[in-house]
C-alpha cells in the first residue's frame, strides 16, 4: 500500500514524491526494499499487488522497473485511506484468485531482518487461512509516542483485546511495562474474510471497492473506477479493526520503523545523502540535494536537510513537529507543500510550444531543403540538414501537397501556396499514368520505378487533392481527377464495400482508412453525393468486419473472405491505428448524427490506451488482441494518431468525460514533442529504453505532425480553450 504523503519528512517528502519513493535508510527507496522483501511470499501461484495513487504511476513503474520484479497495479482515482485501499485490493483478489490470503504492507516501513519479517507472515497466513484477521505486533524497543499501540490476549499469537491510539510519553511507558506491542499497521487476512466483515461493518467500503474493480484487460497497471471515489475517507483501524470480533495479533521480536520523521532516519544510521562535511559536530543527519554542499559546524542532534527549493534544520528531539510547519505552509505559502511543477506544463502551453514549431521550423525546412525546384518533395533529411537521396514514393508527394494546403488553412504566411502549386504539377508529371492512376515509385532521379496503382497511394492522391481544393489551389481538373480514382475503386469493390490491393499476400484495413479519410474529404468539399456514399461504405465496412463486435478492437489483416487472418497476422492490433480509426470514426459519427459510430470510436481508443507504455509514455508499435503487448518499440505517427483521437473525442464527449479526453490529448502531446528536434525534424523510432535510433527523419512524417495540429487547432477554437482558441499557423 503506498497512500501517505510523509508530512513529518518534508521537505524531502512531498505529496508528488512521497518518503516511500526516497532512499531513506540505503541506497533503494523503502517501496522498493518493501517489494523486494515480500516478492518472495508470492512464488509459487500468488501476485504482487501494489495499490498507489494515481499521481505516483511512474515512480511505481519505474521503481519496479529498477529492481526488475513484476507486480499487478491498482492506481486509486483519489486516495480515501487505507479501508478503501485494503477493501480494492481484496475484492481484486477476489475476483482474480478466489480464496486467496492477502498480506498487507505499507510501502514506507523499514525491516531490515528480510527472513524475519517472511517467516511472521508465513505463520499469520496459517491463521488467516482459517477466517481470523491478524496483524503483526512488534515487540517494543522503547517507549514511544510516534506509534499505535496493541494490547494482546497474552503472548505469541493471541487474540486483540484493544487498539490504542498514538499515546503521550508517559503513557506509552506504561503500555510498554504492561507487554503492549506497537502496532505496525502490517495485516494477513484472506480476501474473502476481509470483504465480508466490510461489508457488516463498512459496507459502504466494501460497495465502492467492490465496484471499482475494473474489467480484466490483461494490463499489469490498471485504475480504479471513480465507483471508488464514492468510499468513505476512514482507516481500517477505525472501520473495521476496533468493531471485528475476529482480531488476532501475532507478536513479533524483529527491528521495524516506519521511518516517519527525522529523528527516525537518523536512528537508522543510513540516512545521510550528498555533498556534507561536519565538523566537531555528531547525531546529525544531513541530506542535500544535488549540487548544493552541507556544512556543519559544532552542533549536535540536528536534521539539515536541503532541497532546491527548501532547507530545514531542526532538532531532532522536535522531528515530530515538522508537521506543524508544514500546517503553516499550506496557510502562508502554499508553493513550498510539493514540489515546483514546471516540468508539468497544460495542453494549451504545450499546444502553443508545438504550433511554434510547426511555424517556425518544421514548414519552412520542409518547403526548401525538403522540395527540390521542380516540386519534388524528399523522402528523407538527415539530421545535419542534408537531403538523401532515394527512391521516391506517391504517397509522399501527396502527403507532403496536403501538409502544405492544410498549412495555408490554418494562416501560415510562408510560401505554402508555391509549394502546393510546384508539388502538384510534379506529381501530375511523373507520378500520375495515363490511364489517371498512379505509378507507385520514382527513382531518385525522377525515372519510373514501379508502374503499380497501390490503393493506398491512390487514397493520399485523392486526400491530397481534396486539401489542394480546400485551398483554392487553381488547377481546374482537382475533383475530375479524383472522381476518376473514387469510381475505379468503387467498381472493384467486393460486395462488403472492401477493396483489396494488387496481389496481396493478404487483405489489410490500412489503405480503407486512408479512403475513408480522403472521402470524408471531399465531401466536405463537393456536392457530389457519390463521395458520401463512399464513405457510408467504409464506415459499415469498418463497423462490420474490421472492428471486433466483442473486443472493440481493430484488426490489422484478414484472409480471402475478409475473416481474420489465420496466426500471428491475424491477432495484430497497432494502438496507432485503433487511435487513427477512432478519429476518423468520431467525425463520421458526428457528421451523420449516429452514436454507434461515436461508440465504437471510443471503445478502439479506449483499447489503443493498452499500447501507452507505462515507462515512455509513449504508445507502443504493437499489442495482440488480448491486449498484451507484441512490440514495445513506439514509432512518431501513433502519437499523433492518439492526439487526434483525444481531441476529437473530447469535442463530441458528454460534459463529465471531456476533462479525461483533454487530459489524454496533452499526455499525447508531451509524447510527441518527446521525437521532435529544434532543427524542425523528428526521430521516427524509440527503443524500449527510451533511447531513438540514429536515422534521416522521413518526410512521410510530417503528414501526421501536420493532422495533428489540424486538430488540435480545430479542437481549441470548437471548445474555446483557453490558450489555444486563438492559435493558428499565422
């Protein structure tokens, strides 16, 4: 259990980085010594859980990461003390393992004697198998105010006879005299006896954690439901360990602390960190943060502790009292309670960072180093500014005409008008054949390649020329020439609206959603109902086939009758194109005023979620249906394609699930700045060590970069956000 905010340790513990997360007394933090002490207690068919809030998801992700144990994690939507946290991961246990004994730890203890502790909770399990809740008591080492005290029946396992509060000095040396045990706050109870008390004596616990728990996806992190909100905010002290008649207490003769002031750390022995140097001077404790030296001279029994923002010194026979300046700082200087978030920057700063960029330097390095003066756009620029050559692809020329039309929309002053003009007249030259299809390749050197019509080029062709229309560009033939693409397709459609590319080893969705994005397109464009019939077919086409009905997921390949593709093909789900389907999904949806559409959109990006990686942040290559994840390699373009998805589905969200959808968008957001250089280029592929691979940044790119400060403009002036309700690329 990781709640607690260890007030008594500020300033080094704050609420965004709480004392578990610390090392306090060593080199790993106490969560992590707290995992690696009960890991072994889950060999052999048992589960490591870990409950925690919400706002400490990557420090459990990659503090267990550090210390490569696997562990199941509940994230709580709002802390509501230990009942509720305990009652979660009960019912969880319920529903995954049946008759399971849960082991209950605070994160932020410190047990140094590991074999001890496991033995104790090895013995408690026995009990607990057998209906009784028992909680570990620790033989006093002193008399002391800072803990709880248990009066047991009599000695070694026992019935409780009462929970005492945290008394004062004098009476915490009678609880000792009279055999009291402190009480350490460590429960072994089975699941099932657990939630059953709850429910006769907090049934209002047991309700919202029974509620909370969410479906099974397979994901090793999962949040709660805001069912849990509803619990009450109350320990399990108070709700149900002073009411049970089912307490029993094992008594316990191994070193524990819970570590939870100064004085403690300084018991400890292990708590000094940093730059420090004393002189005539001992029972310091003294941490300092990096780059900032301690000195200290001729004094005794003091916590110096140094962090950028703040310094405290105190006496340790006082440590108890940091809480109260802590009280006061909530009242008088409320900055100094966490830690500066200016790392933590909103949608709207992130939006007008991003926009800059666009503006800046990605457009103008594009429309000179990235087209030639014949209006042939590269494939790729290297990242000292040098165009490599290479063979020349359709897609990429109608890609790149649609970023510079979409750019003299959105008010770019550059040259964008130029650009698309000279990049049509070239594609129109040398890509498109005579029968008005396209060639799929060029040489470098402009020569044919490859004669073939992919359907997916054809797609960006006819997207292309849509924006090139939406532009004004002056070409008279625009719509001519797609209508001639869009029919030739349409003829060779199968019965269930499908089209299949030459000679395909198997069929794929990837080049329908291209369609369906350039004939949403031109229906915007044309008052030819042909283009909205067009994509009525892919919308059913999708909804029918592509679209699991039970998962919600969207299938990548399928077989000649269009079922899924038998193996590893057809188990394929990429998180980007679930996110890309959900977009263009929700505006159809909108467009035509069907909820079914809207639904299955959120239902494919509540599945692409799966692909966001816990550590990166960054959404994954690949998953397989199941949700479990197949590559953890993250590209650029599902990034952009999880940011319009967010966007789009917040303008058409009900009031309560906005808020979720934009906070979604700007986590999508700060992934994608995460590839982009300052040179206004970007790295395409990230390893699963956060690291990218050395490579040319390819133009093809840009197209997603583009789409997705389309939308995330659209959105801002749709919604009015602040901050980005007046953003354009002018």
């Amino acid at each position: 259990m990781c709640g607690g905010s260890g007030t008594r340790l500020w300033p080094a513990s704050r609420p965004s980085r709480p004392k578990q997360f610390i090392p306090l007394a060593g080199n790993r933090s106490l969560f992590q010594e707290t995992v690696l002490r009960v890991a072994p207690l889950a060999v052999g068919g048992g589960e490591l859980v870990v409950v925690a809030g919400e706002t400490h998801r990557v420090w459990i992700v990659e503090q267990l990461a550090e210390i490569g144990v696997k562990a199941h994690v509940l994230l709580e939507p709002q802390a509501r003390d230990s009942a509720a946290a305990m009652a979660a991961a009960a019912a969880w246990t319920v529903a995954r393992h049946g008759q399971g004994v849960n082991v209950f730890v605070a994160s932020d203890h410190h047990i140094p004697d590991l074999e001890a502790f496991r033995d104790a909770a090895l013995s408690a399990a026995a009990t607990a198998s057998d209906g009784r809740i028992v909680t570990l008591g620790v033989k006093p080492r002193e008399a002391s105010s800072a803990y709880g005290y248990i009066r047991p029946a009599g000695p070694g396992l026992s019935a409780v006879e009462a929970f005492i509060e945290k008394p004062d000095a004098a009476n915490a040396a009678k609880h000792v005299a009279a055999g009291y045990l402190w009480n350490s706050g460590n429960f072994v109870v089975s699941a099932d006896t657990l939630m059953s008390e709850l429910r006769a004596h907090a049934p209002a616990v047991a309700a919202a954690a029974e509620a909370a728990i969410p479906v099974d996806t397979g994901r090793t992190v999962e949040s709660l439901t805001d069912e849990f909100c509803k619990a009450p905010k109350i320990s399990i002290d108070y709700a149900l360990m002073e009411k049970t008649q089912l307490a029993s207490v094992l008594e316990v003769d191994f070193a524990w602390s819970d570590l939870g002031a100064w004085d403690a750390i300084a018991a400890s022995g292990e708590g000094d960190t940093g730059l420090h140097i004393l002189e005539d001077s001992e029972g310091c404790v003294l941490r300092s943060c990096e780059g900032v030296m301690i000195a200290a001279i001729g004094v005794r029994n003091l916590a110096i502790v140094a962090e950028p923002d703040a310094i405290l010194v105190c006496d340790l026979s006082r440590a108890q009292d940091v809480k109260k300046v802590v009280d006061r700082l909530k009242v008088s200087l409320p900055q100094f309670v966490d830690f500066p978030k200016a790392d933590e920057v909103g949608l709207a700063a992130e939006a007008r960072c991003f926009t800059d960029w666009m503006r800046l330097k990605a457009l103008p390095l594009w429309a000179t180093i990235g087209q030639s003066e014949d209006g042939a756009f590269a494939e790729l620029i290297a990242m000292d500014g040098r165009t490599v050559p290479t063979t020349r692809r359709a897609r990429v020329q109608a890609r790149q005409i649609y970023v510079y039309a979409q750019a003299g929309r959105l008010g770019w002053t550059g040259p964008w008008r130029r650009t698309v003009e000279t990049g049509a007249a070239e594609l129109f030259r040398n890509y498109i054949r005579a029968d008005g299809l396209s060639r799929t390749l060029l040489s470098a050197g402009g020569a044919p390649v490859d004669e073939t019509a992919m359907v997916y080029d054809l797609a960006f062709i006819m997207f292309a020329l849509a924006m090139a229309h939406a532009a004004g560009l002056e070409e008279p033939s625009l719509e001519g020439r797609a209508v001639m693409i869009r029919d030739h397709l349409m003829g060779q459609m199968a019965p269930n609206g499908a089209v299949t590319e030459a000679a395909p080893p198997l069929h794929q969705s990837n080049c329908h959603m291209h369609l369906f994005e350039a004939a949403l397109a031109w229906e915007a464009e044309s008052d030819d109902p042909a283009w909205a019939a067009f994509s009525d077919r892919l919308a059913a086409l999708a909804m029918s086939t592509f679209i699991d009905g039970e998962g919600g997921f969207l299938r990548e390949f399928f077989g000649p009758d269009w079922m899924p593709a038998p193996g590893e093909d057809g188990r394929l789900v990429e998180p980007g194109h679930q996110f890309e389907w959900a977009w263009l999904l929700a505006r159809y949806g909108r467009l035509r005023g069907e909820e079914s559409a809207v639904e299955a959109a959120r239902r494919l990006f509540a599945f692409g979620l799966r692909g966001i990686s816990e550590t990166s942040g960054a959404a994954v290559d690949a998953l397989n249906e199941d949700g479990a994840v197949r590559s953890k390699r993250a590209r650029l373009w599902p990034q952009t394609e999880w940011l319009k998805a967010s966007l789009i589905l917040a303008e058409v969200a009900h009031d309560g699930d906005r808020l979720f959808y934009l906070d979604q968008a700007a986590a999508a957001l700060r992934a994608l700045r995460d590839y982009l250089t300052p040179e206004g280029l970007w790295h395409d592929k990230r390893l699963p060590d956060r690291s990218f691979i050395d490579e040319p940044a390819p133009a093809s790119s840009l197209y997603h970069i583009m789409a997705a400060c389309g939308q995330l403009i659209d959105t801002g002036h749709a919604l009015g956000i602040e901050g980005i309700n007046e953003l354009r690329l002018g």
